[in-house]
C-alpha cells in the first residue's frame, strides 16, 4: 500500500518539516536515530566520566593510556577497508535494482 506525502509537504509550518519525517515509513533518519541516540549517550557517559568523576591526575593518565591502547586496535581494519565493503554491498543493490528496470524494447 502506497502513502502519498505530497500533500502534506505543501503545507508544512515551522515545526512542519520534523513532523513529516516522523510518519515517513522510508526515512533515512528512522534508520540511523537509534545507532545515533546510543552513540551520544555512550559519548556524553564517557565524556562526563572522564571530565566529572575523574579527580585524581593519575585517574585520568590511567584513562588516556587506556583510550590510546584501544586506538591502536584501529589499525588492525582500517577504516578504508570497511568503507570498501559497504560501497560494494550499496551499488551491487543499486546495479540490481538497476538491472529490474524494465526497458521498452
């Protein structure tokens, strides 16, 4: 079943637009909202931890260590590499969806 939202962009007011992408079934930001809401709150627990419940300048040497023992693992898979999959995996289903269109031969 199809919803058309075209009627409801033409008369979007000024809190209109959040609005609308909250009832769109296919909105990008339903996909990315929760893995972006846990991402700031283990962000800002991290940040208030280090900046709030650290006292002691060793407590926070201790931490920094530790921040730089876990950049090191970045290097294992770089970031490039992951980003390779993930542009194969987004135009194979581009080319596939691509490949559907039918043609009026």
């Amino acid at each position: 079943m199809t919803y058309s939202y075209s009627y409801r962009v033409g008369s979007v007011k000024l809190l209109g637009l959040a609005r609308l992408l909250g009832i769109w079934r296919a909105s990008v930001y339903k996909l990315v909202f929760r893995e972006l809401l846990i991402f700031c709150v283990l962000y800002t627990a991290t940040s208030c931890v280090y900046r709030l419940l650290l006292q002691s300048p060793v407590q926070k040497k201790i931490f920094e260590k530790i921040v730089v023992y876990s950049g090191t693992f970045e290097s294992i898979l770089p970031l490039t590499f992951i980003l390779g999959f993930y542009v194969t995996v987004v135009v194979q289903r581009w080319w596939a969806q691509y490949c559907y269109i039918p043609w009026p031969d």
